[in-house]
C-alpha cells in the first residue's frame, strides 16, 4: 500500500503541475484578449458619449414632436412620434434653403482656392531650394491654433471702416469696399477661413510629400527633370489622396461654418440668423425652441455633407481611371 502511494506521488505531481500550466495559459490567453479592448475603452466610452449618442438622440428627436397638453402646459409634456413633419417643416424653410445654396456657391469658389493654395505652399517648402522651412512651416500652420472666434474678432477689426488701415490704404488708391457689406461679407468669411485652414491642410500635404521615396527625385533629376516638371509628373499625382482628403474636409466643414458668420453677425446687417445652415439649425434650437426641427436641420446637414463628399470621391476616382 505504501509502495503504491509512493509511486502515485509523482503522478499527481506531475497532473497538478499541468493543471497549473494550463490555468496560467489560460489566464495568459484571457489577458492578451482583453488588452486590446483595456487599451481601446476610453476612447470608446468617449466616442460614443460624445459622437455616437448625440447622433442618435438627434436622429430620434427629428422624427419627434413636443406635445403639450393645457393651454400652458400645464398638464403634462410629452414626446409624439411626427413621422417626417420636422423633415417637412425644415425643407420648407426658405431661410434654410437659401442657406445651403449660400453655402454651395461659398465651397466651389473658397475650396478649390483654399486648397490651391496650400498645395503651392507645400510644394515650395518642400523644394530642394527652400529655406527654413521648418520656420515658415510653424508660421503657417499658427493661424490653425488661434480659435476660430479669437480669429474672426481680429478679422472684424480689419473690416470696420474707420478702424481698417486696409479699407484706409484702399480708399487712397481710390477703391471704396465695405468687407461687411452684403455683397462681400461672405468671400470676407471665406478669407478667414482660408487664412484659418491653408496652412493645417498645407500640413497634410507635407506629410503626403514626405513619403515620396528620395529614389524617385533623382532618377528624375538624372533624366533632366527641372523643379516644375517634378511637381506636375511625380509629386502632384502621389499626393492625390492627401489632396482627396483635404477637399473632403473642407466640404464638410463648409456645411458646418458657424463660428465666423455668428461672430460678424454683430457687425454686419447682411448676415441674418439663418445665413449658414448651421446657423439656422441654432437659431431654431436657442431661439425658437424647435428643437425637433432643428435636429431635423442637422440630419439634413449631415446627409448633404455625406451626398457631397460621396460625389466628390466618386467622380474623382472615375477621373483617374
């Protein structure tokens, strides 16, 4: 009986041993799943409080209305379903139409300007020949860091007659503009916003042109390739999608421009409350306290966004085809 405990010693020895091999693989392999979703679950508990919720609610509260029962409320509110009414009332906005189409014509003139400009700014500070370019990088990517409402108050100092060495030094020359005027206030607020995003898209393209392997320059040098003929055959088409990119931003931003047309509303008569899309999104919000319409308006928003930048991306890869 002793022999026989002794020899079934290292036996159970040796099963506990695996056991424990197992249960620590185990614990190893929970882990290793896990760290994944431990690393990730801030940002998803962000992104979803601050993205994906606000989304739904305002998705639901579009096909919402306010219904109040007394003739001040008093016996009680609640939410009905109105099926597409505030989709209806907010297309049959004029304000808000107006708005949009204000905002089409803005985004074909400012855009393609916009990003123009800051793919010359790019490829100039990316020459062979360019000097400090590490300084006039950092000045042009510092109007990115100056909030859009500090900006558009700076901007609003250069556009008030009477305080303006600009409209002073115009009216020497014999010009008489009024920046705030009705037929200028809106190229105005596209100047701040080209001034505002050349050089954080400038930046992007950099990035782009940064990745072009140095191979490429010199075979092309070595074939004779002057600077102009290496912009327009090797870097233009290789930073293709840095410039997709940046027009799809600037689409999207362009339906979402508020800052500024809010801000100079205070100076000028020819902005109303319903100048941007966004604009009148607040106003029916704050103002009026629609606030199923203007979910409504900001759905709307949203989806002409995604039409828009959809289009965009569709045509230009049937370009390149």
């Amino acid at each position: 009986m002793t022999t026989t405990t002794r020899r079934s010693a290292p036996a159970h020895a040796a099963a506990a041993n695996r056991a424990a091999q197992h249960s620590g693989a185990t614990r190893r392999v929970t882990a290793t799943r896990l760290a994944p979703w431990l690393l990730i679950g801030p940002f998803l508990a962000l992104f979803i409080l601050t993205f994906a919720l606000p989304i739904l609610m305002a998705l639901v509260s579009s096909f919402q209305q306010v219904e109040r029962r007394g003739l001040f409320g008093e016996e009680g509110v609640s939410n009905t379903f109105a099926g597409l009414g505030n989709y209806a009332q907010a297309l049959g906005d004029s304000g808000f139409l107006t708005s949009i189409g204000r905002m089409l014509l803005f985004g074909i003139v400012q855009v393609p300007v916009m990003i123009a400009l800051c793919t010359l700014l790019a490829l100039l500070l990316e020459s062979a020949s360019a000097r400090w370019p590490g300084f006039f990088r950092a000045a042009f990517f510092l109007p990115y860091g100056i909030p859009g409402v500090i900006a558009t108050i700076l901007w609003s100092f250069l556009y008030t007659p009477g305080l303006s060495p600009l409209i002073d030094a115009a009216k020497i020359v014999g010009l008489d503009v009024d920046p705030l005027g009705s037929g200028m206030v809106l190229w105005s607020i596209a100047n701040i916003v080209t001034w505002t995003y050349t050089g954080y898209n400038m930046l992007i393209v950099i990035a782009q042109l940064k990745a072009i392997p140095g191979e490429i320059y010199e075979a092309a040098r070595l074939d004779g390739a002057g600077p102009v003929r290496i912009a327009r055959s090797i870097q233009l088409p290789l930073i293709r999608p840095a410039l997709l990119l940046t027009t799809v931003f600037s689409i999207i931003g362009t339906l979402q421009l508020f800052a500024e047309p809010q801000v100079l509303a205070g100076s000028s008569t020819a902005i109303d409350s319903s100048y941007t899309p966004n604009l009148a999104a607040y106003t029916n919000a704050f103002a009026y306290n629609s606030y199923n319409v203007a979910a409504a308006q900001a759905v709307l928003i949203a989806l002409i966004a995604f039409a828009l930048s959809f289009t965009f991306l569709r045509l230009s890869n049937r370009g390149s085809k």
